[in-house]
C-alpha cells in the first residue's frame, strides 16, 4: 500500500481520514464505552454545518466567527479521530491568527473534501459498530 502524500506538506504523508484508537482513548477517559458513539454520531451529524460556518466566515472575512468555527472542527475532530480534517482545521486556525484570509481560504477549499471522506470513514466505523 502507498502512502497519500500530504497536497500543503508533500514531503509527509497525508493523515488519516479516521484513526479509531482516539474514540478507545476516549472510551477510556470517560470510562464508558457507548459514549464514543454517541458523540461521534453527533459529531458527524454535525460536520456539514461546522464546514458551511468555516465557508461563510471566511467569504465574510469574519475572522472572529472562522476562529471559532475553526476551533470548534479541530477540537471535536481531534476528538473523534478525523486526523486529516483536524489538521486543515489546524492550518486553517493558524492563518486566522495571523489574519492571513488568503491562506485561510486556500486551506478551506480542501474543506470539503477532507471532511467527506471523514463523513465516510467515520460512518464505516459507526456501521460497523452497531
């Protein structure tokens, strides 16, 4: 298997769409194992509607309302394990801070489609654990 090289760090490979082991650490943390899946069944409820607020902050150039709709993307994916949708909202995060729109909304586009592949790889995982 090849590794997906990382489109804004081609030297690194990309991350994962999903990584499991972070809903274990949190089944772990909170001692329960049915919460998990719950919160990462809201989670993925909730992802197009924190990707669209991510989108109209930006074209607004509302940097306030993109930091926190940025934060609330990479917390709650590093949370559930969407590691490469945690990581744009990363770069994402660090162009707001330095009020840089234009790279902020080059990292966005990407939004999309990293947070579709996490919606599916989350969902493999959710199916499955049903």
């Amino acid at each position: 298997m090849s590794e997906t090289l990382h489109p804004a760090h081609p030297a690194h490979p990309a991350p994962p769409a999903f990584d499991a082991s972070a809903l274990a650490r949190l089944a772990s943390e909170v001692d329960d194992t049915t919460y998990p899946t719950v919160f990462a069944t809201r989670y993925q409820s909730m992802l197009p509607q924190r990707v669209g607020r991510i989108a109209e902050a930006l074209g607004h150039a509302d940097l306030e309302v993109a930091l926190d709709a940025v934060l609330s993307l990479r917390v709650s994916s590093t949370t559930v394990g969407t590691c490469e949708l945690a990581e744009i909202a990363g770069d994402i995060e660090a162009s707001v801070r330095r009020e840089d729109l234009a790279s902020a909304r080059m990292s966005a586009r990407r939004l999309a489609v990293v947070a579709s592949r996490a919606h599916l790889a989350l969902g493999g995982y959710l199916a499955a654990a049903v």
